[in-house]
C-alpha cells in the first residue's frame, strides 16, 4: 500500500538527558554510563526523576537506571507504592479475565500487565495502576454487565446504551478492589480504530499466566500494534509507551513486520514507531521503515487531530470546531436576509 506524502506529525516532546538515560537503561545500541546515575545528581533532581517515573509508571525502570541495576538496600517510598498497586492491579486483572470467561464472554488483558510480564527484563520495571481489557465489539454490553454483577462499578453513567455498544471505545469501571478497570471495544478510537480488526487479536492470542489464573493476551506483534497506537494518539504521559516500544522491537523474535501487516492503517504504527525513534537504534530496520513511511491524507489528519488534542485537550479542540461551525452558519443565515432586502 503506498501514501501520499504529507508530512509527519510529531508531538513537541522533550525528555531530559536524565529521562534519556532512564528511558534507554539496558536498551542495545545505547551505551551505558559506568558511574550510576544515582550518584550524578542532586538530591533535587533525583526526587524530581522519581516524580516523573513514576507519573510514567516506570518507578521500577528509574531505580535500576539511578542504581546501575545493583538495587538497593532501602527502596524508596514513590516504588514501594507503584510495586504495591501493580500487585493488586495484578489480581484484579486475574478476578475480572476469570469472572468475564466463567460468564462465556472472551476477553484479553492488554496493555501494561502484559508488558510488564512478558516484554520488559524484569516485571518490576513496568508499573500499572490500572487494568486494560479488551472485548468483543458483540459481547461489549454483556462484559460491563458481568463486570457489574460482580460487584464493579461504573464511573459515568453511559451516554447513550446503543451509542456505547455500536461506537463506545471504553467504559472505566471500578473493582470490588477501588482497582480501576477499563473494558475496551476498540484500541483507540477515531480513523485508526475503525479501520482496525479486532477480531485477529482473538484468533491469534496467546496465554498470560497472572499469578495461579491462566489469562489470555496479544501476541507480541499485536502488542507492538497497541503500543504505537498509545504513543501515537495518547493525551497524556506516554514516556511508558516509547518503552514498551523498544522492548518488543529488541526482540530476537521482534515481529515488528507482522504488526505492519495486521494494522488497519500502517501510518499509525509508523507514528508510533517514530515517536519511540529516540529509543531505537537508528539503523534498526523498523526505524528505517518508519522514517520512509508516507502517510495518507486521513491518516495525517488523524494525527494532526491527535497532536492537537494531546497539547491542547479535546475540549478546547471540540470549543474551536464549534466556533469555526457558527462562523459558517452566519453567512449561510444572513444570506436569504441581505437578498431579501435588495430586492425591496
């Protein structure tokens, strides 16, 4: 398939050298400094790293980078938390994937936990603090039904019932646990998650072993696929998503043409391949594929309209389509008016 050229949309995003550093600790193709970054900084700025990291959910990442991966004796307060929540995001992952199959409804785990487990080195470098589900568009109302049953609650009521099943991305629920649960239909929403198969992600996952309760999830080729769609359209922080990135193209096994293959517009995993471009080496192929990649019209307003949104909010973005609405409808209405009046 081949795009049109119509420039490629990046975010205004800067790390600093230390979240550089943090960000590519043990990552091949990067060297690796032989003093800890621990013993580099300031007190200021090693509080003010671990903020970020852990905003990030990279808590468990930023201390093997400051520690040169030695450990330490006392961890501090901000990864004992992360640590903590990860383990009963963990559980309520588990309780919620066996509580939806034991109902006969279909569901993977995706986005963090997986990562965690399956991707990174050590599972303690990826944090969550939230659980990510994925359903069936057919079996969405049934999911947030048996979820409900079960004791979760919704944090709004839906907007409309019907709307939400044909076209809602996500519905956050909350488990019996306080633990966030989000009970997803699609992995984005807008151009690319219309033009993306769901149903691929089924008939090709894989097992996810979640403490005793075996879980299903994505294969690493469609993981990659949800990551670049994260860090290509994500609103908020997604320093977490670069990484996750990385882990899965450095893969001896990396399936990274596949995830080309099984995208539904290759524009997004290309933008996403891109984004993460300061993590990777420059001569690795994926990074080649994604400088060369032409976008096509849609896809390059999709990612305009992402970029806009990810600076400013939907909100003021969906304030100035109003604006810019109004201001055309007035000439439109005044027309018949100024016509009228000539002719008298």
């Amino acid at each position: 398939m081949r795009y049109r050229t119509r420039g490629h949309v990046e975010r205004d995003e800067h790390y600093t050298p230390t979240q550089l550093e943090v960000l590519r600790f043990e990552l091949p193709g990067w060297q690796q400094r032989t003093v800890p970054l621990g013993t580099r900084l300031a007190t200021e700025e090693m509080t003010a790293l671990r903020l970020w990291a852990r905003k990030e959910r990279l808590a468990g990442l930023a201390e093997a980078a400051l520690t040169g991966g030695a450990g330490v004796a006392e961890c501090p307060e901000s990864y004992v938390t992360a640590v903590e929540f990860a383990a009963q995001a963990d559980a309520s992952a588990a309780w919620a994937h066996q509580t939806l199959a034991t109902a006969g409804v279909d569901s993977l785990v995706i986005k963090g936990i997986p990562a965690a487990l399956l991707d990174y080195a050590l599972s303690g470098w990826r944090s969550t603090l939230d659980v990510d589900l994925l359903v069936r568009r057919s079996e969405f109302s049934d999911a947030i039904e048996v979820l409900q049953r079960a004791g979760c609650q919704r944090r709004q009521a839906p907007f409309d019932v019907d709307w939400e099943q044909r076209f809602g991305r996500s519905v956050t629920m909350y488990a019996p646990s306080g633990i966030e649960i989000d009970v997803h239909a699609m992995i984005s929403e807008g151009y690319f998650g219309t033009r993306q198969s769901h149903e691929i992600f089924f008939d090709e996952a894989m097992p996810l072993q979640i403490g005793r309760v075996r879980c299903t999830t994505m294969r690493p080729a469609h993981r990659l696929l949800t990551a670049c769609h994260a860090a290509a359209l994500s609103r908020g922080p997604r320093a977490r998503y670069l990484r996750d990135i990385a882990e899965l193209v450095r893969r001896p096994d990396s399936e990274w043409v596949e995830t080309v293959n099984d995208a539904g517009d290759c524009a997004v995993v290309a933008a996403g391949l891109s984004a993460a471009s300061p993590l990777l080496p420059s001569e690795h192929p994926a990074s080649r594929w994604a400088r060369t990649t032409m976008y096509g019209r849609r896809a390059q307003a999709a990612l305009a309209l992402a970029d806009y949104a990810g600076r400013y909010g939907w909100s003021m973005h969906a304030a100035s389509r109003l604006m810019e609405m109004k201001a055309a409808a007035v000439p439109a209405f005044l027309s018949p008016l100024v016509r009228r009046s000539a002719r008298t």
